[in-house]
C-alpha cells in the first residue's frame, strides 16, 4: 500500500481524504494557499506546502506547485478530491509522467466524459438513454432552431464545455431561443474559453439521479446504488439522499447494471457517478463526473463502505473486494450542504466562526472544514460542511436531521442551516417525489 498521499485539495474533502489514509496507515501531505495556512486540513496532516498566493489560479490549480510539493515530500499518489484538478485531463497526466499514481480514472476517460456533447455520443454507443436532441454541436442559432422545431418545445441550449448552470438557456418558443442561444453562447465563451452549444428536449419537472460506480485495474464493476440529488438551486446540489424514494429495487437494478455494463466497456478505473434525469418513469443521461461526489457520504452510510479508500486501494491496484456483490441498501441516509450564506439572499457570509457545536448522536455524521475561531476566507466556495444523517428508514432519518440541524450552531456567520430546517419541514421534500424544480417554492415560502 502507498506510505504517503499528496492531497491536492483543502476544506471538508482535504480533511476527509486525509482521516481515510490514516485509517489506513497512510501518511499525508497538505498543500495550501496563503490564505489557508491555518485551515483545518493543513493542522491534520503530517505535512504541508505552501503552494502558492490566495486566489485558486496561483495555488490549488497550479499543477507545476502541486506536482512540486509531491516531490519534495516524496508523495507516492496524489488524491484530487473534488473540484479544482479532479477532472483535469491535463493534470491527471502529469501526475503520471511524473512518476505518481493519480488517485482517479485514467486522463483519457476524464477528456472523454469532460466534454458534454463527445460524452453522449459515446454513452448512447454504450447502451444508455439519453434525451432527444442534437447529438453535437450546433452551427449556430439557425441550426438550434431547426433541432428545435424537430424534437419540439419547450429545449434546453447548453455549451459543451459548461457546468454550474453557466452557458445554458431554457427556451418554450423559437422567440425565446433566439434571444437566449446569443446570450448563453456569449457566456460560455467568457466563461470555459468555448462557445460550442448543444440542443436537447427540456424536462419540465424531472428528478435528478445518479448511480455510484466503481472500477479496478482488474476488469471489475460494480454500482452502489443510487442518490437522489433533485433539490437543486441554479443547478447547484443542496440536499441529497440516497435511495431515492421513488425508484424500485428493479429499477435501481436495471440502472445499475448498464451503468456497470458501460464501465465495464470503457475499461474505467476508480469512482465514477453517472447522473441522468427521470420523468414518466424514464431515465436519461446527462453527464458522467470522474470523481469523487460531494455527495458521496450518503453512499458510504447505506452500503458501508469507505469510497475514498477504495478508491486508494484502487489505485495502488488492489481488486475490488466487493465483485461480484449485488449491494442492497441499508436504511436511509441524507445530506445537508451547509454554506456560509445568507440563507434569504444567498449572499456570501465569510467572517470568523465565533461559536461551533456540531450535533451528535446515533446516525449523525458532519464533514466540515470548521472550528472557533477560524476565519473563512472569501476566495473559494462557500459550503463549509455537510451534516449527514442514517437512519433505519427514510422517516427516521428525516426525523434525525430535524433534530441535528436544531442542534448545529455556527457563530458569527450566517448559514443555510434555516433553509434546510424549512425544507425537511416541506410537503414536497417529505413525499419524496419533489423534482429538481421545488426547491425554488420552497425558498419563496421561507422568503
């Protein structure tokens, strides 16, 4: 097994990768930026760099910093965690020539699924569903309009290389998609440096959901089940649970098991989640995430298993000690994105945490990057922890983080905590058939 890992991260995922290698008796580096010197992942770790100034560009994406710091410490294997390099193709073979393992899905496969249109191509030649529309890039304004009058209204224009809900727009007439298509090229120019744009169906009110999937460097696939991530805000995740109250055991299988089917075609390595939408009992992908998920902790409490260690294992190129297993869940779980925001305008609240009690208790779990005193800087993301919950079933848990988010107190800056209190409080997140488009009523009632 590797003896030390480079985290090439930092807040709640930097700290939870770093407690899944000491489990493991896996030493750990930090990197950090000036502004982080004093978070949370750089006093866990046995060592840490400073790779560069405050703003992400000069630090945690610097890939030469990164790849510095490995050297230096003498790393064997550098985890990305989320976001930042995670899915950088570029990186991923860097990592390589130089010598380490990328703990993650070889460069080819991140390229691959890191572009939309090249990603659903390939998946319907693998046997997924994928919603009706272009199947590539569009030439311009004209020609989404004549895909759009073929597949019908209302659609969907998205660029190619976008993500976060930039570079799209939602038309239900050609007015619409004129006037919008500009816009959203424009923005996907300023934003990912490509303006090629796509055109597809929209689902009107359709549930997000993702299958959990992992591959060794022996040929083995399997899924972990599902998570339902619909509540969404400007296509950004806030709560997620897993599994979805809505799927059948014979659906989560059949889904599943294509999902494993592709992977197994691909040849991936590592965890992976697809994500498709779900109306009228219909699955279609969307896109394929090369990496570990925010969300993944409500996985880990329904399978019991640690991902961030099996994806280590993986890439130290043990077999998967699951094959061949057909997981079942066990109980229920929930997740709770809690941000330093203001929960009504939505405004960032960076600041000093004056007061920080986390809640405790059977089935409760809190990933977070906080404690007294620390000051959260205003260069990077906003969520500062996540609060999971497990219960029996879905109504205990739903009970339990009721009680977990009363008990949640942080000081001296304003949180979503009272957003989520409002949603596991609401009708449509108690039925569980709430859709990615209920989470705005909700946020109207709480305003």
């Amino acid at each position: 097994m590797f003896k030390k890992i480079l985290i090439a991260n930092r807040g709640e995922i930097a700290a939870r990768i770093h407690r899944a290698c000491r489990d493991m008796g896996i030493q750990t580096v930090a990197v950090h930026s000036t502004a982080d010197a004093d978070a949370i992942h750089v006093k866990m770790a046995n060592e840490s760099v400073c790779i560069g100034d405050k703003y992400p560009k000069d630090s945690y994406l610097n890939m030469a910093a990164v790849l510095s710091a490995a050297e230096i410490t003498n790393a064997e294997a550098i985890h990305p965690g989320y976001g930042f390099l995670s899915e950088n193709a570029k990186f991923a073979k860097m990592v390589k020539e130089a010598g380490f393992e990328f703990i993650g899905p070889n460069p080819e496969h991140i390229e691959l699924m890191g572009d939309k249109i090249t990603a659903i191509k390939y998946v319907q030649e693998l046997g997924l569903p994928t919603i009706p529309g272009s199947n590539g890039g569009v030439d311009g304004v004209e020609h989404a309009c004549r895909i759009a009058e073929e597949i019908g209204y209302p659609v969907i224009a998205k660029a190619t290389a976008g993500g976060g809900g930039r570079g799209m727009t939602i038309a239900f007439n050609e007015a619409e998609l004129r006037s919008g298509f500009k816009i959203a090229q424009t923005e996907a120019k300023n934003g990912f440096g490509d303006d090629t744009m796509f055109v597809e169906k929209f689902l009107q009110k359709p549930k997000h959901i993702e299958i959990q999937v992992l591959g060794d460097k022996h040929g083995n696939v399997i899924h972990l089940g599902e998570r339902d991530c619909s509540l969404q805000r400007r296509h950004q995740k806030v709560v997620e649970e897993a599994p979805s109250a809505v799927l059948s055991a014979a659906q989560r299988d059949e889904l599943g098991e294509l999902c494993v089917k592709a992977c197994e075609k691909m040849g991936y390595i590592g965890a992976g989640t697809f994500e498709f939408l779900f109306e009228d009992d219909r699955f279609y992908f969307i896109e394929m995430n090369t990496r570990i998920q925010v969300e993944h902790p409500v996985t880990e409490l329904i399978n019991g298993v640690d991902l961030i260690a099996e994806q280590i294992k993986v890439a130290y190129g043990e077999e998967l000690e699951l094959k061949g297993i057909k997981l079942r869940p066990r109980g229920h779980s929930i997740e709770c994105r809690i941000n330093a925001e203001d929960p009504k305008t939505f405004m960032p609240s960076p600041g000093k945490v004056t007061d920080y009690f986390t809640p405790g208790g059977l089935g409760i779990r809190v990933d977070s990057a906080l404690y007294p005193e620390y000051t959260i800087p205003v260069y990077y993301d906003s969520m500062v922890a996540k609060l999971i919950v497990h219960g029996a079933n879905r109504e205990q848990a739903i009970a339990r983080m009721k009680r977990a988010l009363e008990e949640f107190v942080i000081g001296g800056i304003k949180t979503n905590i009272p957003l989520h209190r409002k949603i596991m409080e609401s009708e449509e997140f108690i039925s569980g058939k709430y859709s990615v488009k209920d989470l705005e009523d909700i946020i109207k009632r709480v305003k």
